[in-house]
C-alpha cells in the first residue's frame, strides 16, 4: 500500500460513486469502501482548495455515515498545520463497511507538503470527470528524526545502539563501547602517573642495591664497603697468625 491517502474510484452508478479510500503512514494503514455521493469528489477539492490560509485554518470532509443501518464505512479527513512555516498535517479517521467486512476502526494521521496537496487536489476533478481512477496525496518530509535506535549487527546478533552510545546486548545488558573516563574503571591519567613514579622509583632501588634491573656489585667491591682494603683484611689474617 503506497504511504498517505489514495482514493480510488471502482464502481460508478448514476447515483452514486464507489470508491476505496485507502490510507498508511510509516506505523499505521487502513480502509474503508464508502458509497460517495456523484459530485463528492469534487465537493472534497473544493474545501481544498487554497489551503492554509492561516495558521488556524482547519478543513474537514466526512463520507459515508457511521451509522450501521447504512450501507458502506465512514471516513473523516482533516487537514491543519503542523506550525506557522506551512508544514501541513492530515488527519483521518476510518471505519469500514461493517455490512460487507469484519467491522474495523483506525485513526492515524500523518504530513504532507502544499505541493502534494495542489496535485492532490486537481487529481480528485480529474477522477469525477472519468468516474474512474484514483487520487493520491503523498506523505512529505518528517520535521523530526526517527529516536528509536538503529540495529548494529557487527556487535551481534542481539545488539542495538542505545542512547548513551553503548551496545545493548541480551536484553538486561548493556555494554558501552567507550574508552573509560579518567577516574572511572580501569587506569586514568592519574593512576598512570602514580604507576610511571612507582616504576622510576623502583628502578633506581635497583641500580643502587642491585636488584634484578641494576648493576650487580662485584665481591672485591662489596669488600670495600665493610670498611678495609684486601692489604687490610690480609694484615688482620697475618697478626692474627704471630700472636697464636
């Protein structure tokens, strides 16, 4: 069903003409057979015509007769604006005939441009003069982006992007995808900077005491420390010979 609102006239008669009304946005459709009277169609560009005036004008039609002792659905068709810079709206009301179908209701609106609405207008004219065709007015451009978030299928079968910018994974799961802000989980620019000291300190303990990174000291050096050179420490062993 092509999106927005088609007429289609199908059943001609002297008193009368049959037409499908027929109507979809981007979420809702319906329609409705309705017994239109033989100049109605005409009757519906008329009121039209020239739309907006100004930001209040409002234009309805009704067909048919929401009565179920007649024959045929009842549709109601409104036009309005959406704001002052001439976006126009289109709302409709649909209920089939519950004679010939299971009896239904819809209600459901949606936008269209002054452009389409002049087309759509002399379409109607030309549907009465051939009793035969259809008229269509097309939705125009939403004022306003679609929210509901887009599938990303590289994250995964279940995953869909969330508002924050994460994945949502199985329902109940949320993982962001961002790196961490510096105080949150894992390593900030702070806790880096600690690390970097602890490791340049701990680097220096091991040049200075020989650790696994530094230089280690050679014995005749480690001698040295205690205090005596190996002459010394030779004299010491020699008197300690004389004096026994």
């Amino acid at each position: 069903m092509q999106r927005g609102l088609t007429i289609t006239a199908f059943d001609p008669d002297q008193d009368y003409l049959g037409i499908e009304v027929a109507a979809s946005n981007e979420r809702f459709a319906g329609s409705a057979y309705i017994y239109a009277g033989v100049e109605e169609l005409s009757e519906l560009a008329a009121k039209m015509d020239g739309f907006p005036r100004s930001y209040e004008d409002r234009r309805n039609h009704e067909f048919g007769n929401r009565d179920p002792g007649f024959a045929g659905g009842f549709v109601s068709i409104t036009l309005r604006c959406v704001d002052r810079a001439g976006h126009l709206a289109v709302d409709l009301v649909l209920e089939d005939d519950a004679g010939r179908y299971p009896r239904a209701h819809a209600a459901f609106g949606f936008q269209t441009e002054p452009a389409a609405l002049d087309y759509f207008i002399e379409s109607l004219r030309k549907v009465e003069r051939d009793r035969f065709g259809a008229a269509s007015l097309c939705l125009g451009k939403p004022l306003y982006a679609d929210p509901r978030p887009t599938a990303m299928p590289s994250a995964g079968p279940f995953a869909r992007e969330t508002d924050t910018g994460g994945v949502r994974g199985r329902p109940g799961e949320v993982r962001n995808l961002d790196p961490p802000e510096p105080g949150e989980d894992g390593i900030g620019f702070s806790d880096a900077g600690d690390l970097l000291q602890r490791r340049a300190a701990e680097s220096f303990a091991d040049f200075s005491g020989g650790g696994p990174f530094g230089i280690r000291q050679s014995p005749r050096d480690r001698k040295g420390e205690l205090g005596g050179s190996d002459s010394q420490l030779r004299g010491t062993h020699s008197g300690a010979g004389v004096s026994h």
